[in-house]
C-alpha cells in the first residue's frame, strides 16, 4: 500500500511548473461538470490556473490543484492543524497519462483495492483540478485507505470541510448521481455556497456550471478546443444578474486597448453632456497623430450627432472636442472614476482617443476581457444607445445649422458580415502598432433572452477571431 512521505518542491503556491502541466488549449472552464465518468473529458483537456501547492500543504510530491481550491484548501489545513489534526494530500490534479498509470497500479494491486481509483483516463474527476485525495496519521498516511474515513482526520473533514468549500465526492449512500463507491479520502472543492448543501451539491452544479440545466448548455460530445492569435479573449453570457462564462483565456490579463476605450468615453459623455449640447471643434484639436482631417476649425454640431463619429467610425479630433468644456484631464477623471464604480480593477484610461502616448515615457490605456465584460453590461443596463449607434453601417452628420457634413461609416466589417449568424446588438473595434487589433461585440444569442459579449484583445485579426469565437460557442452551446 502506497505511503506518504513528506517532501515537497516549494513554499507557498509556485506558478505553475512541470508537474502540473500548461493549459495549451483553450476550453471552458469545466470545474463545475457535474460527473465526469459520464461523458468524459478531453483528453488534452488542462485547467488553466493550475499551481503547485508547496511547502504550507504536506504532499508526497510535487502536486497541483486549481488556483482557488488551492487557496482555500490551505486555509482547511490551517483550521484542521489548530484542532490538532495533520492532514496530507496524497494526490490531486491529474492528467490522463498519470490516471492511466493508476489506474493499472490498482488494478495490478488485487484485492479489495483493485475497484478503487480505477476511473480510465478522461473520466476521473481529479484532471478537473479541483479534488484531492487526503490522508493522515490515523491511517499511517496511507493511500486511498477505508479507514480513513472512521478516522481523526476523516471525521474533522465531515464537520467542517464544508466551511472552506469542500465536499466528499463519493460518500455513503448518497442519493445524487455518481457513480463510484465510498471513498471518503477523495474530496471535491465546489465553493463555499454549494458546499453548504451536502446531500444536493452535485444536482445543484447543473445551476452553477458549463453543464447547467438551463440554457446555454455545453455539448461535451465532440468537445474541440478554441485556437485564437488573440492574446486574451472571452465569449460571456449575460441576462440580468446571471452571468456564465462561455470560454475564455487570459480573461484578467492587462492589454492596451486603443479605440475600445471610446466606449467609457461614450459612457462619459452620455452622463455628462445634454444631446443638444453644442460641441465646437477647436484649431488645436485637428493636428498630431491620429487626426482624420474631416473636421475644420470652428466646425459646430449637436452632441448626440457628433457622438456617432465618435463611435461609427472612431474619429479621434470628433473624441477630444468633446474635452473642449470639461478638458481632457477632468474627462479622462471621469472616465477612471466610472471604471472604479463598475469595478473594473484592471483598467486604466490616461487618453479619450485610446492613442497610444509618450508623457515621460509611453503610456497606454489598459484593460482585460473580464474589465470590457463589465463595461459592456453596464452600457446595455444604463445607455443601451451607446450600442444602438456603434452597429450603424452608416450615418449622415449634420453640423448644427442642418449643414451635411459628411456620411460616417462604420470601422466593424463584421457589420455587414451575412454569414456571421447572431443578431449584432453593438460593439466597438480599436487598433494601433502597440495595442494590435481589438474588439468587443455583442450579440444576442441564439434564443432567448439575455446578450453574448465577446472580447479579443491583442490579435492579429480581430474580425477573424471574432468570427471563430462566435462560431465555436454555436457550435458547442445548447440554446433552448
């Protein structure tokens, strides 16, 4: 029978290492699938916040568990060391190669043992990343020991497990829907408010997770991985208070974001200036990088009207007028006051325009999908205009005497994209050198109610990529 032995590679939690593997696919986040020895798992399958846990947690060897089960994971060992209880982790996340291994270990061991950790690769919960095996002195820090269960450790996790949100997977004459017998060494992190249900937790992942009951439901059958040139991107599901991360990758990583800054900017302005405010544009205003030329000084026209060039076509000199009344600062004020109130904590505006700057060395505005998420949502509860203007294809703008003074066209080709499929409901592109190609597109979904915002940051085809993440989420999403 396998025996612990106390070592481990590092202290703390390490970034993620040989030992656990690098996400190179991207797939939904499957730590909330309901059963896994029924549909199984791809086979490439990794999750992507995967760290080592080290020194602060006793394994038997470098280990690896899902970055907020390992958090509080520690916490669980911290509380169980004060009421003087050692426990030990003797195996966590698992990839197929590793499942294969164990399980010809214990079909290979005979006897009672042979049934036990016999999942075949691709169906253990353990390559979810978010369950553990558990040991301690009662059993001699023996592996996948009965015993464990009648055990000091065992009856500890019973009674509070649950307050760090971890629950047995397998346990005595349970009534859900797993399939394998009492194991009361294999324990599951689910969250704290699942936690607190013992006896329905798995039935209730259907509301929480990719494989919820309600609508949209992920296809696991064929399940393929998303391949984008994008640095960073997410496809998210909102509808009211719910919100069901599609698919994404590097979903809080911190990219510049260039002309996608205009939608704060819209948001600004819709909250700041009357739609018939008179918006002049300035001499000093039309020269530098980034100007269109369209514009002439002296140039005079409605709020509202002015804001379509801001957001149709992303024109920079129609942007800065706006700053004519308030000044770029206090605008640009207004912009990361909005963005600390939405909770974008990762976002940082120190242009209108989204142009990339020098100010004693280059300085860029800076967001993530999760932030752009944010803003999207907020555009659609509290100025869904914002988006009503930026899916036009076309615009004519008129100065404030009723002078024609040019037809705005839209800069999102996905715009008059027939095979696209869903409805567009609005978006706003952004480009330059440093930023590369952006997007944020919101679409509605396939049925229902409810929005699909979808976020590339970095790409090199911003409208490809786009056109990709759309496709993949129809093609493996349920609408009902």
């Amino acid at each position: 029978m396998f025996i612990f032995v106390a070592t481990a590679t590092a202290i703390g939690f390490a970034p993620v290492a040989a030992a656990c593997g690098r996400a190179e696919m991207t797939y939904p986040d499957l730590s909330f699938l309901s059963a896994p020895q029924k549909t199984g798992l791809p086979q490439d399958y990794v999750p992507a916040s995967l760290i080592e846990l080290g020194q602060s947690v006793e394994t038997n060897g470098p280990m690896c568990l899902e970055k907020e089960a390992a958090q509080n994971l520690l916490k669980m060992f911290k509380a169980a060391k004060k009421d003087g209880v050692s426990l030990a982790v003797t195996s966590a996340y698992r990839n197929p190669e590793r499942q294969k291994w164990v399980r010809e270990y214990w079909s290979a061991s005979g006897g009672s043992m042979s049934a036990l950790e016999a999942a075949e690769p691709g169906f253990s919960e353990h390559q979810l990343g978010t369950v553990i095996d558990l040991t301690d002195t009662s059993v001699d820090y023996a592996s996948t020991d009965p015993d464990f269960g009648a055990g000091r450790g065992g009856s500890w996790m019973r009674k509070n497990a649950y307050k760090h949100g971890f629950v047995m997977s397998y346990p005595k004459n349970k009534t859900d829907t797993a399939v394998l017998d009492y194991e009361p060494w294999h324990w599951r992190y689910v969250g704290l408010e699942l936690a607190n249900r013992p006896l329905s937790w798995r039935a209730d992942l259907s509301a929480y997770g990719v494989n919820r009951g309600d609508p949209p439901r992920l296809l696991l059958s064929g399940l393929k991985p998303l391949s984008l040139s994008a640095g960073a991107f997410v496809s998210v599901y909102v509808n009211s208070d719910d919100r069901l991360v599609l698919i994404g990758k590097g979903t809080d990583k911190r990219l510049p974001i260039a002309s996608i800054s205009k939608l704060m900017t819209a948001l600004v302005i819709r909250e700041y200036y009357k739609e018939d405010a008179e918006i002049v544009i300035e001499s000093n205003r039309l020269s530098g990088k980034g100007s269109s030329d369209r514009y002439r000084t002296g140039d005079t026209f409605r709020a509202y009207d002015l804001l379509h060039s801001v957001l149709i076509e992303s024109d920079n000199d129609a942007t800065t007028a706006f700053t004519t009344k308030l000044g770029e600062e206090s605008l640009v004020e207004m912009m990361n006051s909005v963005a600390k109130r939405l909770g974008m904590e990762n976002t940082v505006f120190y242009t209108a325009t989204g142009l990339d700057f020098w100010n004693g060395g280059p300085a860029y505005n800076f967001s993530t999908p999760d932030d752009l998420v944010a803003l999207a949502s907020a555009i659609i509860r509290e100025h869904p205009e914002i988006f009503d203007i930026s899916k036009m294809q076309h615009f004519i703008l008129y100065d404030s005497g009723g002078n024609q003074h040019h037809t705005v066209e839209n800069t999102n080709r996905l715009l008059y994209d027939a095979d696209l499929g869903p409805e567009i409901v609005g978006g706003k592109t952004g480009t330059t050198p440093v930023a590369l190609q952006n997007l944020v597109l919101v679409t509605k979904p396939p049925q229902g109610e409810g929005s699909i915002i979808s976020v590339v940051l970095g790409s090199s085809d911003n409208f490809g990529d786009m056109q990709s993440l759309i496709h993949w989420v129809e093609t493996y999403y349920q609408w009902l």
